[in-house]
C-alpha cells in the first residue's frame, strides 16, 4: 500500500491513545506508591519488580510482537492487548498483599504495555502524510506524559490506588469504541508514509535502541522513585510529592509535541538529539545541591531534555535510508527502551540503598546520561540526507 495523501487524525490519535492506555498501566503505580507501600509493605526490591517487570517483559516481547504484528491484523493484536490488561487490573485488585500475585498482574500489563507500544506509533503513522510526520511522532512520543499526567491528576484528585485500578478498567470503553468504529482501517497494517521496507535491521536501529537503553534507564529510575525520595530524603508531603513529580511530566509533554514540531520544520535531528541527552547529564550532575526553586528550575530543564529524546527516537525511522516506520523498527526501538525501563528502577534502588546512597547515584546516572550523549554522535553517517 501506498503512504496516505492526507492525515486522518482520528486514527492517529486513536493510535497515541492505545500507547498513552498502555503508559497509564504501567504509571497508575509511581504517584501511589508511598501510600501502597504503607498499606502493604512490600520492599523497596518488589516495589522495584512492579515497574521493571513491565520491561522484562516487553524486552522479551517487543521485537517478536513486531514481526507477528508485520505479518497480522492490527485489530486482532489490539483485542488481545486488551483482554490480557483486564486480567491483569482485576488480579491486582483481589490481591495487592501478595507479591508473587501483584507480579504476575503487573507482568500480564507490562504484555498489554508491549503490544500497544509497537501498534500504537504503527496505527498513527499509517494514518499519517509524510508532511505531518513530525507533528505525529511529537505526539507518539508524548505518550509515556499522557499517562503519568492521567494518573498523577487523578491520585492529586484523591483517587487511592484502587480507584486508580478501576478508572483504568472504564480507559478501555472509548479505545474499544473507537477501534470499532475505525474497524477497516485496522484491518491491515498500511505502510506508512517512510522511505522503503525493513528487509533487515538497520545499524541505524540498533545504535537507536542502544541510545533508548541508556536514556530510558536514568528516566525511569528517576520517575519511579522520585516520590518515594522527596518523601523520604525531603520530607515532602504526599500532595506536594506528586506536584513535584507532575512538573517534569508536564514539560516532557510539552517537549515532545514542540520537538515533533520542530523537526518537521527543518531543525536538525543530530544536535536536538545530542542536547536533549547532555541536558540531563548535567541535571544529574547538579542534582545533589539543588533544592527549593533551583531544584525546581533544574526539573524544568530535566523535563525538557526528557522530552526532546524520545520525540526523536520515535522520529529516527523515518531519517534512516531503507526503513519504513512500521512494527519491526518499532520492535527493535521498544526492545532498547524496555531494557532500560528493566534496568532503571533497580539499578536505582541498589545505589542509593548501598554505600553511594541517592546523591551518589545521581552521579552514576549523570555518567550514564552523557555516554548516551556521546553515543548518539554515531548516528551522524546513518541518516538520510533530505
């Protein structure tokens, strides 16, 4: 099939609103977290376990998804993403003092989280004319915000982590709607509107997915225990916690759609990249002085590097010669991102429980940042000219 003239927009946004229902799933947990662990004290190495899971197993799943999605209908992949997160919500509803079981429920969601992760980005690019790919890959990329703005906004409403639970069981009625109604769109995976078929992996994409590695470790070790540490260390309330951890979110969102913008129009892929990555680096090296409304700023500027990266490793298929945006390059790139995402939460809770404690961990994580900066200037001879 042919790349499509103009942009249907419903079906786009209904593939960043399959993303952002997996990203609720995995971070309906972070805001609550304190809280949950209060009612069911858990470790800090199982809490760990209820986020990485969700990339063990998308790191095991992601790129064989990709090559079952290539060759199947996306509507089939999109029911089955949905009936195995409903026994997911409804194992964690009956037994969050169990850890083994609370496990297997946030493994069978970080399935669900697999599966709309690679059909999400590939729905909406099928959708989308090549002059609006930017616009569409800023809003891709927004989807991991989409769902931490839902679930941090709903738990400073006062939701507590069940009603958290069963708002995200009602998240499926308008997916399921709006899949049925766009039926025969889903019917068959279009090729979007890239630059030829993946007959082979590209280095391109594996240096892409080992950058995604490196920045999805330091991200999502820093999302996941930021409450517990401002809590913790600072002696935050709760509500001040999740207001604290909501400001980075909201700048990442923000970032992802005016990065999408931007390299639509004509800013250079390599150096958005590359500042985006040593942005956070330095985050990371200053962490452990900052506080009060320098460490607010300094948020700020963490929340805009975050939300530059991924913006352009959803956008990096599209700047590879020979590669079209479809399952398997999102397989290779999803694979990068959920071992990070694996890594993060427990290389975290390691550090700061060992000798280095949290300020000796931001510098381990500041080190990894700008590896990842570096790295990404290895991309320079891969990408297409325009």
């Amino acid at each position: 099939m042919t790349a499509v003239e103009r942009t249907c927009w419903p079906v786009a946004l209904l593939g960043v609103s399959i993303s952002a229902f997996g990203a609720y799933l995995q971070f309906k947990l972070p805001p609550i977290l304190p809280s949950f662990l209060a009612s069911y004290p858990h470790s800090n190495n199982v809490a760990a376990w209820f986020m990485s899971i969700f990339a063990l197993v998308g790191l095991l799943a992601s790129a064989p998804l990709g090559r079952l999605v290539e060759r199947h209908v996306l509507g089939l992949a999109l029911g089955l993403g949905l009936g195995i997160a409903a026994l997911g919500i409804l194992i964690g509803l009956a037994a969050p003092q169990s850890a083994p079981l609370m496990l297997l429920a946030r493994g069978l969601e970080g399935l669900t989280f697999a599966i709309f992760a690679v059909i999400g980005p590939v729905i909406a690019n099928s959708a989308t004319a090549r002059r609006d790919l930017g616009l569409v890959t800023g809003l891709i990329a927004a989807w991991i915000p989409i769902g931490q703005l839902l679930a941090g906004g709903l738990a400073l409403a006062g939701a507590d982590w069940h009603a958290l639970w069963l708002i995200n069981l009602a998240l499926m009625l308008p997916i399921i709607a709006m899949a049925w109604w766009y039926r025969p769109w889903l019917g068959t995976v279009k090729r979007p509107a890239g630059t030829g078929h993946l007959t082979k992996t590209h280095p391109g994409l594996f240096i892409g997915a080992g950058l995604f590695l490196l920045w999805s470790l330091q991200f999502f070790a820093f999302m996941t225990w930021l409450t517990k540490y401002l809590t913790g260390e600072l002696h935050l309330s709760a509500t001040a916690a999740i207001l604290a951890y909501l400001t980075p979110v909201i700048v990442v969102m923000t970032c992802n759609i005016a990065t999408g913008w931007a390299l639509a129009h004509g800013v250079k892929f390599l150096p958005l990249l590359f500042a985006g990555l040593l942005s956070q680096s330095f985050v990371w090296l200053t962490a452990p002085w900052l506080d009060g409304i320098v460490g607010l700023l300094m948020l700020v500027v963490f929340g805009i590097g975050a939300g530059i990266a991924p913006a352009c490793f959803f956008h990096l298929p599209h700047k590879l010669d020979g590669v079209s945006a479809g399952p398997k390059a999102y397989g290779v790139l999803m694979t990068g991102r959920n071992s990070g995402v694996f890594l993060g939460p427990i290389l975290m809770a390691w550090l700061f429980q060992g000798n280095l404690g949290w300020h000796g961990a931001a510098f381990v994580i500041a080190g990894i940042s700008l590896v990842a900066a570096l790295l990404s200037l290895t991309l320079a001879p891969r990408l297409r000219v325009p």
